[in-house]
C-alpha cells in the first residue's frame, strides 16, 4: 500500500498602509507595488487594485499554464497576448467577481501547430491553478492563428 | 413593486509573453508589472508570479474594506500592516489554493478605539470582495494595538 504525499507550496505577501486609500504590496525580493482603492469605491485612478490584480492573476496564470502544456506538446509559437475582463457585481448586498473573461491570441509558426496550440489552451484552462481556486467562473475565448 | 438594478464594474488586464516563463502585465494608465511563473514550477525568481498576485489581491482587497469600515466607524487608526500566506495544494491531479491566512496589525491612537477597530476587522472579513469571490478559505488572526 502506497501512500502519495501532496505537494504544498507556500506564497506570502506583505502590505502596508500609506494614509488615504493607498498602500504599499511587498513580497521578498521583488519590486513593491504601489495600490489603491479603485475609485469608483472612493479610491485613486492610476494604481494597480485589489479587483486588478484579482484579475491579473487569473490572466497571468492562464499564460504560465498555457507555456507548459505547449512546451509538452511540442507546439512552436512565436507569441502569446491575452486581455482579460472581470465582472464584479453585487447579490445580496455583498460584491463579488461573478465571472473572468480572458482571450487568450496564440501565435504558431506553422498551420500544423494550430490543432496543437488550441489543446494546449484547452489543458491550460483545465489545470490553471488560479482559475481553479476562484469561487467564480473562468471562460476562455481563445483564438489560434498561424503566421 | 420596486426592483434594484445591481451595480455591475468590470475591471481589465493584458498580459504578453516575453519569452522563457515571463511576460508583461499590463493595466490602462498603471506601472507594467513583469511577472514570472515561479522558480518550483520551472519559471524564474525575483519576479511577482501569478500565485502571488492571488495571494496579493486578497491582502490588499483586506485593507482596503478595513479602511471603509474602520472610517464609517470612526475608528482613529495610525497604522495597518499585514502579512498575509496562500497554501496551494494537489487534489486529484490538480493544483489548487486551499487557504489563504491574513494576519492584519492595526495600531490605534486609543484604548477607546480598540474595540472599534475589532469590529472594523470582522465587517471587512465580512465584506472584503475578494475574499468572497475566491473559493478556497480566508482566514483573518487580526490583531489591534494601541499605542
């Protein structure tokens, strides 16, 4: 009888109020990041927000997954750019994102990597760690085109 | 017979590969972010990686709803920091984010702002958006000083 351990990776944060709604976001070793209340919640334009980097995670992390899946499938592309669009929206008296939208455009080298780079696309939005640990949907428009 | 139309705001991100397991994460009128995929998942160190922007955006989105309700409160708080670790684990084959830990340090101007500032903390573990919208557990160990 085997038993299988399940791997555990730890991510820590830091942050730091800065008077009005503003704060400083630190992780080891990494350049700080400069936030702030959005302001259509009283807050200041021009800085990354917690509802953008909510965002942003699941935009970044689809890119990090897709590379991998690609990598194994032996997919050769020459670009990779995504937008991404999160709905916040209030039920019950309490906002919440209710779903993310990212449209990933993959760019092959050759017509015979298009079939390949849509299943990476398909694995990645499978196994994106960020997607799936988010209470709302994910939906991925994903276009593949060959140069 | 009245009906409330529910407040709906979107918010948007680009991301392009650059590369290797990096790329740029963009936000209109913001400071680009490189970001990496981490150094356990065969990406690069130094920079912010998708996991710990999901960490991040719980942390800040923390702040941000203590500072709401800290002032609807009247609470005279001097200072916020807070730490804040995301614990990703396997379950059937896939990597996904169980918990979340926040651990906020507010340090009032007065023992009367003690108590107030408790409360502040449990609305916004109440209310803090993202935190609702994830589907792992946040878990707020808070903590109020005053100096």
């Amino acid at each position: 009888m085997s038993t299988v351990r399940p791997k555990v990776y730890r991510y820590r944060t830091s942050v730091r109020w800065e008077g009005e709604r503003k704060g400083t976001l630190s992780c080891t070793d990494k350049v700080d990041i400069k936030f702030a209340t959005p302001p259509e919640f009283q807050g200041h334009p021009g800085l990354w927000s917690p509802e953008d980097l909510y965002v942003a995670a699941a935009n970044t992390c689809f890119l990090s997954t897709f590379i991998t899946f690609a990598q194994r499938l032996g997919v050769r592309f020459l670009a990779y750019e995504s937008g991404s669009e999160g709905v916040l929206t209030t039920s019950e008296g309490k906002f919440k994102f209710t779903e993310i939208t990212l449209t990933p455009r993959v760019t092959v080298a050759d017509e015979g990597d298009v079939e390949k780079a849509r299943q990476a696309l398909a694995q990645a939005h499978e196994h994106c760690l960020v997607a799936n640990s988010m209470g709302n949907r994910v939906i991925v428009q994903g276009e593949v085109v060959s140069r």
